[in-house]
C-alpha cells in the first residue's frame, strides 16, 4: 500500500522516525532509505531491525551528504501505490495516514498529492504557515489548498512520471515543486488535516533531540543564514531541557489519537 521515502542525514531522529512508523503503520508497507551519512550506529540499528522482520530496504549511500537528490532512486525503488516523501527531523505521525490516503486517493481521483498538516505552537511553526493561508477544498475530507511541500507528502504513484522529471537539488522545495506541476493535467495537491506530523523545526525542540548545533551548521552550510542565526541566538537561552521533553511528551500523546 505505502513506500516511506527517507533521505537519513540525522543518524538518531532517522532511528525514532523507522520506529515511529512501524508502531503507526497498520497497513502494507515498506521503508526505503539511502544514506546521506556515514553514521555506522544508524546502519547497525537499520540491520537490527531487518533482523525483526521489519520491511526495511536500504536503497543506497554516498560518502557526502546529497541531500534530497537521494530521494530520485528512493522513488523509483517505490513497490507500492502511495509513494512517500518523508523529512527525517519528522518524530511523530498519527496513526492510519495509509489509509486515510488511499481512501482519498480512491474516491477523488483528481487528488494526487497529499500533504500531511503539522503540530504548531509558539515554539514552531512545523516548516509550514498558519491555518489562514489555507482555504477549504474538501473538508469533510480534511483537505484544503494552500501552499504545500514536504514534511510527509504523499504522492499517488500514476504521478511517479512526473516525480523523475523533477530538477533534483540537494535541498529545494520538492514537494511545492510537484503541487505546480498537477495543474497542467488537472489534477491537484492539497494538504490533509486527518493527518498531522511533529516536524521538529525550530532551536527549542531541536535542543531537546541534541540537535541545536547540528541545525545552526546545517542551515549555515546551505547559505540559510538568518534561520542559522536564529538558531544562534537561542543557545544560551534555552528553557530546561526537562519542561521541553514534557512537552513532547504531550505532543505525542496529542498525535496518538486514532483520527476519526
């Protein structure tokens, strides 16, 4: 039913996200990866796993990091009819996206994108805008259009055509990529608030997954260097780390909730 794409540059949240998935995932599936690191912990954490039965496929590696490039070959290595563009600073997924996908896809054939909705609050914004810049499409179905990209995107595989013609770059707006593409064959990409992801985007939720200076040099790297410096600035005024767990906890627990 499902292939999850990921692109493992953050060795230990990419250990959480396989975990997560397994745990949330009811349906058939696969996880699919490439290795933009040469992290041994994270490959024999991937072996283990393999080990239990869990349907883990690692489709490749580079020495360096390229990025969202490696996300061409996940895509193609794809079996199922639901192909996944995952970011791997995602820790926390509701239960049933597969099936709430497929059922969308089966009775709206129009939609072939669907782009999961992100936990918010004054610590993050998720990597997305505010519910204002979005407008109803079908909301009994949770969809509405507004501007979409990764995160969790979820594309029908009559679409994989036009996912091996994207310009692939190291880091770029893939899925917002796609969603202007659907127009010239009628057809559309939509974010879906049944489902909902905790993007860990921001200084304060990094800094609880010991991940604040691995940002900073990340954003840094890649020229984004107001983000870097807004990471900076944060360092040495951090909440304690134990009031930021709590709230992830909760977070979780939030997301936990079989979606009605």
């Amino acid at each position: 039913m499902i292939s999850y794409c990921i692109c493992c540059y953050r060795p230990r949240m990419d250990e959480i996200l396989i975990d997560e998935l397994a745990r949330k995932t009811s349906a058939r599936y696969e996880t699919l990866l490439w290795y933009n690191t040469a992290d041994q912990g994270l490959a024999e954490f991937v072996r283990a796993r393999q080990a239990q039965g869990l349907p883990i496929k690692v489709v490749g590696s580079t020495p360096e990091n390229i990025g969202m490039k490696a996300f061409k070959p996940l895509f193609q290595a794809a079996a199922h009819d639901m192909i996944v563009q995952l970011d791997d600073d995602v820790t926390v997924v509701t239960p049933r996206a597969a099936e709430i996908c497929d059922d969308i896809f089966r009775r709206r054939p129009e939609v072939k994108q669907i782009v999961s909705d992100v936990w918010q609050d004054e610590f993050t914004s998720g990597a997305h805008p505010g519910a204002s810049s979005y407008k109803p499409y079908a909301p009994e179905d949770g969809l509405y259009e507004g501007p979409i990209d990764g995160g969790f995107s979820v594309y029908h595989r009559s679409i994989l055509p036009l996912l091996m013609q994207v310009p692939y770059e190291k880091y770029f707006y893939l899925g917002a990529w796609i969603r202007g593409g659907l127009p010239s064959s009628n057809c559309v990409g939509l974010l879906c608030r049944k489902i909902k992801i905790f993007h860990v985007y921001g200084a304060i939720y990094a800094s609880a997954y010991g991940m604040l200076d691995f940002e900073f040099e990340k954003f840094r790297n890649v020229g984004l260097h107001g983000i870097a410096d807004g990471f900076a600035r944060w360092r040495d005024r951090l909440p304690p780390k134990e009031n930021i767990l709590e709230r992830i906890e909760a977070i979780k627990r939030a997301l936990s909730a079989v979606p009605s």
